[in-house]
C-alpha cells in the first residue's frame, strides 16, 4: 500500500547523534541555538521559540495575546481544522468560534469570519489547510490579531513573502510526519517584544526573585533537546529540495486530472503559491476515487483533517464544509514516494477514468 503520509529521513540526517554521544549531552544546548535562529532566518521572523509541540506554540502565543486583551475570550476558526489546535484554545480558558470554509476549498471563508467578529474576538487562527494560504488580504481588512498556524504551510508563501512571517506570532510542527520532521516539538515565530513574552511563559521556571515578589506562575516547562534539533537542522538543509519534488509531483497529478472536466480542483488564494503539503480534489464520485484507489493499493483519503461539525453538533451550519467533505479526495504526496509510486497513481487515475469514474 502506498502510504498516504510518511516520515521522511536519510542516514545523512543523523551525522550529528557521533557528537552528542562524545559530549554525553542530549538536552537542550548549541543545536537548538543554531536551529531557532535558522528557522528564523529562513522563515522571515525576528525570533523563533523552539517548543514541545505546534499546539503548545499557539496556547504560549495566545497566552500572550489574552494578557494583551484580558477581555478577550473568543478565537475564531475554521470549521474543518485540527483538533489539537481546538485543544490549544480551550487548554488557555478560551471560547472556539467555528466558521465555514471557501466554495471549492478547504480554507477558511473570510465572509464568514467577519459575521462573528465581537469585541469578545481575541483572535484569528489561519490554518492554510494543505498549505495552500488562507485569505490574508481579507483577514488583515478586519483589524483582528491574527494567528498564522503554518503546521501544514512550511514554505508555502503569498505574494512572495513565507506564511510564516504573517499575523502577530505564526507557529509550526515537527511533528513525525510534517513537511519537516524533527521527530516532534514545534517553534513560535514572533517579533521581539512578543517572543519574549513567549519565551518567559515557556521558561521551565523563573528566577526565585520573581516567584517572592509574584507568587507562584506557572509556565508551560517547554523542553526541546538537542537530539531534535539536529535533526531539524538536516532537515532544513534539504528544505528547498523537498519543496521542489512536492511541486512536482503535485504537477504530475495535476496533469493526470485535468483530462476530466467534471473533477473541481481547489481554489487556492490568489498570489499564494502553495508548499503541496497535502493534494486533493474535488469529485462527485468521491466515495468510487477512494474505493478504486485503495483497490490499486493507494491509500487515498476523504479528509486529511477534522470536519468540527462532528465533534460540537450545536455550532452553527457550513453549508461549504458540509458540502466539501462528501467531494473530497486526497492522493499521497510525500518525500517517500518514488518515481515508480507516483507513476502507480497516475495510471490508477487514468484506469479510474476509464472506468467512468468522474
């Protein structure tokens, strides 16, 4: 069976583990310095926290928002996202708000999170679902602090500039099958004043001065060791290189599909230019695509995320979403994938065709 996600390291990707072991040091030291200011540097932000997951980034930077805004308790977020970022939302005491997603799309409808906007509002979370950008011009218009959750979005850009270097903090995982594994943790990219604000609620404790004159303050203890971070480091060498096969297996597919005028592809934002970390489409046979697929040993998905109708039935209706996950088809696309796995697909697409498959 073709997978439809994987993990994706090289021998080459553990040269690092020979000095640790001479060092008799695994924690956090030299490696994580070099790759919080690397990640930085490469994803166009002042400053990158390095911390124990993509989820636990966004609870520290809303964290940091709500001590901004304390009567704020409402973030607004797409109906069909992760359901460890709704977790991140509630860990920090606040209200999830659900809104629609686009016509055609997977990504956030903008009109709709407009609707919802309150003085309650303390914050957007753009998700890029599959790493193709959410609507930011239209997001920015509202004047509402704005989270770019990039955990899907690594290297995907819009007009030009990262994802990551949007909204007032922007987060990203590690996580073992994310477009760049360090085998977990996560990292929060802010400007200066925010990160170290961040940094200080992420401390694993603080200084006995400021517990006698505060009283106790919990922090998140985050913890991220050198053994990752030498394998984030490897990973980020080779990160324009895994940008470039996604594309191009994402094209291949794309050429393969569009012989059938029926199947819809996604909308993507204009002037954004995506990273593939997932391809799908839209079909009105989507249960046959899956069946057929799969039955050509392609483990073909009708989500690659979480409809969150499903999980709180009193939100309000997403005519798009409800729509949108009875059509979706997503194909594997990965670094794993070999030339001859990726050729098994399109031939599966064309049989599917043939079939009458539309």
């Amino acid at each position: 069976m073709i997978r439809h996600s994987s993990s994706h390291v090289v021998a080459n990707d553990f040269g690092y583990i020979s000095q640790l072991a001479e060092k008799n040091f695994v924690g956090r030291g030299e490696l994580c310095d070099k790759f919080s200011s690397e990640l930085a540097h490469r994803f166009r932000r002042s400053k990158c926290l390095l911390t124990r997951s993509g989820a636990t980034s966004i609870e520290i930077g809303l964290h940091v928002l709500r001590m901004r805004e304390p009567g704020a308790n409402e973030v607004v977020l797409s109906g069909y996202i992760c359901p460890t970022v709704v977790s991140a939302v509630v860990r920090e005491g606040l209200k999830p708000i659900f809104v629609d997603v686009q016509k055609r799309s997977m990504n956030i409808d903008s009109v709709a999170v407009e609707r919802v906007i309150t003085k309650k509002t303390l914050a957007v979370v753009m998700t890029h679902i599959g790493g193709c950008s959410d609507p930011i011009d239209d997001l920015l218009s509202l004047n509402i602090p704005l989270v770019s959750d990039c955990a899907q979005a690594l290297g995907a850009t819009w007009r030009g500039e990262e994802l990551t270097a949007y909204g007032d903090f922007s987060i990203t995982s590690f996580g073992p099958t994310k477009f760049m594994t360090a085998g977990g943790g996560g990292a929060l990219f802010a400007g200066k004043d925010f990160f170290y604000c961040a940094q200080r609620h992420s401390q694993q404790e603080l200084e006995v001065s400021d517990y006698e004159s505060s009283g106790f303050t919990a922090t998140h203890g985050q913890s991220f060791s050198d053994l990752a971070a030498g394998l984030g480091l490897s990973q980020l060498e080779r990160f324009n290189l895994m940008l470039e096969r996604r594309r191009y297996i994402a094209n291949r597919y794309t050429a393969a599909l569009e012989s059938c005028p029926d199947i819809q592809m996604p909308v993507c934002c204009d002037e954004g230019v995506p990273n593939n970390y997932r391809y799908y489409f839209f079909s009105s046979s989507a249960t046959g695509w899956i069946k057929h697929l799969q039955k050509h040993n392609i483990d073909a998905r009708s989500s690659f995320s979480h409809c969150m109708a499903d999980y709180f039935p009193n939100i309000s209706d997403m005519p798009n979403l409800k729509k949108n996950v009875t059509q979706l088809i997503s194909l594997p696309i990965h670094m794993a994938l070999t030339n001859i796995d990726v050729a098994h697909i399109e031939n599966a697409i064309e049989q599917g065709f043939s079939s009458g498959l539309q």
